[in-house]
C-alpha cells in the first residue's frame, strides 16, 4: 500500500511507550495505593485494610502464585463469598498474567468439577463454608496437579473442613509485597473468566479481556454519577460478572468496600447506618426485601443512598416501594456476555416532576447504551434492520462494542453464532420507544404462545407484582391441550400476608387481558440464584414432571 504523503497526520505519529500504555484496571489499585495509601479500602468484620494493604496483599497474592508456577494462559479458581480474599483475588491473579475464574458458590458439585477442567483451573482458592461441595468437586475433577487453597474468613463461624494443601493467609506469607505487578503486554489479553448459567446443558465460558474490564470500571462510575470516595456495599456476589466490574470501580474510585458474606436485609440496613454505605447493587428481589422490611430497620438512615437494580426487568412496584422509601434507583441492564451492565436507564431532570407512576414507567426501562460500550440496539434477528422506534414492534436487544466479551471459550461455534451480522445477540426481546430507550419484553424462551398470541411473561409478573401481598412471581408456559401453552404463575407472599387463588385471579383480571391472565396459579417459594434472579428453567421443569404445584 503506498503512503499517504498527502496526510501530515500520517507521519511520524507512531505508537510508543512514551505516548501508549494497554488499559487494564490493575493500574486502579495501583494509582488508589499511590494516592490514598491510608484511606480505608475494605471493611469486613472486625478486620479494616487500607489501600497500601489491599496493594500489598494483591502483590503477596500474585508473588506466591508466580512461585508456584502461575503465569501467562493459566486460571485461577475462586469459589469465595464477599470477603477481603475475594477481592484481592480480582487484582493479585491477573497480576500475574494469569486469568480469574470466579465460581458460583451455589452450584453442586457436578458443575464446579465441569468448570474447573474446562477452564483448566492451576490453582483453585475455597471458602471453608462450601468444604463438603468443593471436596466432592475436585474429587470429580480428577485433578491431583491443581493447588487449592482455603479461606478460612473469621467471619465464618459455621461447619466446614479445610480441604486444601495450606490456608490462605499462609500462602500469602509466601509472596512478597514489593513484586511489580505484571501488566498485559495487549489489552485484549484475558482477564477474567465467567460461566454463564448452563439452564440448558452445559454453562459456557465467558472470556472477558483487560480493556473491556478497565472500560467498564470507568463506566460505571460515569454512567452512575459515583462521587469519589463512595461507600459500597457487596450486596451483588463478586462471583456474579465479577461483581459487574466493581471490584475495579471501587479502586478507580478509591472508596470503601464494606464486605458482606450473605444478604439480609436487616444486615444490608445496619451496614448502610453503622458505615454509611452510600451505593450497592442487587437484583430485584434484593430491593424489594429492603422495600417491604420493617420501617424500623431503616430507622437512623437519613442520607442519601443510591442503588442499581438489574440481573432481571424490575416490577414497576419495586421501583415504586423503593424510591418511597427514599432510595435512589437507577435500572442498569446487561449480561454476562457484556461485563455486567452495559446499558443504563439515565434519568432527565423533568422526570421528577411526573406523577410518581410515570417516573416508575420512564425508570424500568433498560434504557440507553453505557458511556463505555458504543452501541445497543433493538433489531429484526433475520434480517439484521433496525425495528420503528414505535414502541409496539418487537425484535431483539443488541450489543456492540468494547464491553462485549472476547467471545466463548473453547468454543468457536456458539461465539460466531452470538456475534453474527457485526452485533452480540441476546436472546431479549424488546421494543425501541419514540425516545430510543430499550423496553424490554420478554427473553425469546420466556415468551408464552397462546392460541396463536404471543404473551409476554414480564408483562403477567408486572401486574401480579402490583397485588400488595406478593413478594416475588414468576410466570412460565404451561403446555396445554387446547391453547398449546397457557401462563403458569409462581407467587411468593410477603411474610404474614394471606391471599387465596380466586385474590389474584380477581386482581388479574383488573390488569390483564382475558388471554393474558394466569391459568394456574401455585403459592411456593420462587426459585432464585444467588443473586436474586428468578430460576424460571427448575418451575419449567416442575411443569413438566407433575400436574400438581404444591
């Protein structure tokens, strides 16, 4: 190709080490420990880490693995909860050139021992609580090469044998604290590794790369509006797409993480007050526990907290219950696939000023692309044209750009699948609305077709939601003789609340078309994930093997 002695720009403007450097947001900890070597970092019981220490400690985390033989192409398993370890893991393991696999700590062991070979863990670092399950798992995984470690948190006062070789903090007695941290030599170098849920079959890996966890990082603290120095509560798992990125937000932002091994509300309430936690994440049901807890757990919380709902579509009546309680809420949108959010609802001024039932419409939408990722969209999948902004026209939720994964691992096939026509597909069905914000309508399995018209099943738990005394709601298809398929709605109530079949039925059909409206009606406790998402493949399966739903 002959040069373009036209273009002065095109000369002597080279790369180079003075004027290029790979993102990653190993440099966060980095810059936070420079900085801000004595403002406190990490709370977590009894035990108090600054930034310096938190550098520290990921610099004698990385040392020891070096020592071991951890290096570039290697994983590193983590089955942790919310704890200190958890989040040293986040910087020390891909300072070594090594990549992070965080593990879900409620999966059996059967899967824990796919992940582990699949991913080739070298090292896998465990929580004494999860000691039955994990021993099963690598007796499975057949990996006698593979060093585990335990975590024995202090916090944790419950049964459970150590299983590894040594005990964590032993092992970061091997490391030193002065080591350099190895950067990527390519941004798009591997990071982190997520596994998606495996509902069907086998969970596939989710290889995500140092610019897009830098980039996400970055967004959000933007796309939020984060004030330097926030106080983050761990209500999100880390293990969860690796916390939405916040692992790395919170040392870019330099702020306090306040640890907390397992949600509850009464807990959640006493950290906001004794810490003044100022933002955390959750899932929908996270929010509405803390909506319809006692008034008095909230007693003594008088400044301003802000949260992120996503991992599911909120019910317009958690949005509402939150924001009476005074919460702020902003609905983030995203997958495994992209980092964890990568859209988000972003507010205008007059909102406020609209009835409080227009501001819930306006706010449970999935909203607009993150300042970090360059596009979301809502498309035709066949023919790949963009659907009318009309609010009505149904097609599929997109993504492209820096916070998409790298792609599948070891699987080539299902990452060219995800990635056809130039855009990640989903598998969200939504609608684009006249102002270009996303609404989604359903996940395209999720969608329930009934005498030939198509049901949306967020659209059933919307309404069912809005019946004082439901606490969470599920709605599947019921295969049926006549229709095909019907709504099957799954309900849990509040504690205390009592509400007969013939209640909702009479409430559903105040809201819903007569089509719409759920055939079968089971009062149980809803199946969820650790983080709070509603495990709509285990009531499908409950449909298929029994007629009866008590």
């Amino acid at each position: 190709m002959s040069q373009d002695n036209s273009n002065p720009y095109a000369h002597g403007l080279d790369k180079c080490d003075a004027n290029y450097v790979a993102l990653t947001p190993l440099s966060f900890l980095e810059r936070s420990a420079y900085v801000y070597p004595d403002r406190l970092a990490i709370v977590h019981g009894q035990r108090r880490y600054t930034w310096k220490e938190v550098d520290s400690r990921a610099r004698r985390l990385a040392s020891a693995l070096k020592a071991r033989g951890v290096g570039n192409g290697d994983t590193v398993a983590v089955v942790l909860n919310n704890t200190p370890e958890m989040y040293e893991a986040h910087f020390g393991v891909p300072a070594t050139g090594a990549v992070l696999n965080t593990i879900n700590t409620r999966l059996d062991a059967e899967a824990i021992a796919f992940i582990l070979n699949h991913g080739e863990a070298k090292v896998l670092l465990t929580d004494r609580e999860y000691a039955r399950t994990m021993a099963k798992a690598v007796e499975l995984a057949g990996r006698p090469d593979m060093l585990v470690i335990d975590v024995d948190d202090p916090e944790y006062q419950g049964p459970g044998e150590r299983i590894g070789t040594l005990e964590y903090e032993a092992f970061l007695g091997e490391g030193n604290p002065e080591t350099a941290f190895q950067m990527p030599a390519d941004e798009w170098d591997p990071i982190s590794l997520n596994y998606t849920s495996g509902t069907t079959g086998n969970p596939k890996g989710v290889v995500y790369h140092h610019r897009g966890a830098y980039l996400n990082a970055m967004s959000n603290i933007i796309s939020w509006g984060m004030p330097p120095h926030s106080v983050y509560l761990w209500t999100l798992p880390m293990f969860h797409c690796n916390g939405w990125c916040f692992p790395w937000t919170m040392a870019a932002n330099a702020g306090i993480n306040v640890c907390l091994r397992r949600v509850d509300p009464r807990l959640i309430f006493d950290a906001i007050r004794e810490h003044g936690v100022t933002h955390y994440c959750g899932a929908p049901i996270v929010h509405s526990m803390l909506a319809n807890a006692p008034a008095q757990w909230r007693e003594g919380i008088d400044h301003k907290v802000s949260g992120l709902v996503a991992a599911a579509p909120p019910p317009a009546a958690v949005i509402e219950g939150m924001a009476k309680i005074g919460f702020d809420i902003t609905h983030v949108y995203g997958l495994t696939e992209t980092y964890g959010p990568a859209a988000v609802c972003a507010k205008h001024d007059h909102w406020a000023d609209l009835p409080l039932a227009e501001q819930v419409a306006l706010n449970g939408r999935q909203g607009v692309r993150y300042h970090a990722q360059e596009g979301v969209t809502v498309m035709d999948p066949q023919t790949m044209e963009p659907v009318p902004w009309d609010g009505e026209t149904m097609g599929e939720i997109m993504f492209r750009g820096n916070i998409v994964m790298k792609g599948y691992l070891k699987n080539e096939k299902a990452t060219e699948e995800s990635f056809r026509g130039g855009w990640y597909h989903t598998g969200d069905l939504a609608v684009m609305q006249p102002d270009g914000y996303v609404k989604i309508k359903d996940r395209s399995k999720d969608i329930i077709i009934s005498g030939g018209e198509n049901i949306s099943s967020i659209e059933v738990e919307d309404a069912l939601y809005k019946h004082p005394a439901v606490m969470a709601a599920a709605v599947v298809a019921a295969p049926d003789p006549k229709w095909g398929e019907v709504p099957a709605a799954f309900i849990e109530l509040r504690e205390g609340a009592t509400v007969t079949e013939e209640d909702i039925r009479a409430h559903c059909r105040e809201h819903l078309a007569g089509f719409k409206q759920p055939k079968i009606i089971a009062f149980c406790e809803v199946p969820k994930t650790s983080t709070g998402k509603i495990q709509k493949f285990v009531l499908r399966e409950r449909i298929k093997s029994t007629s009866s739903f008590e």
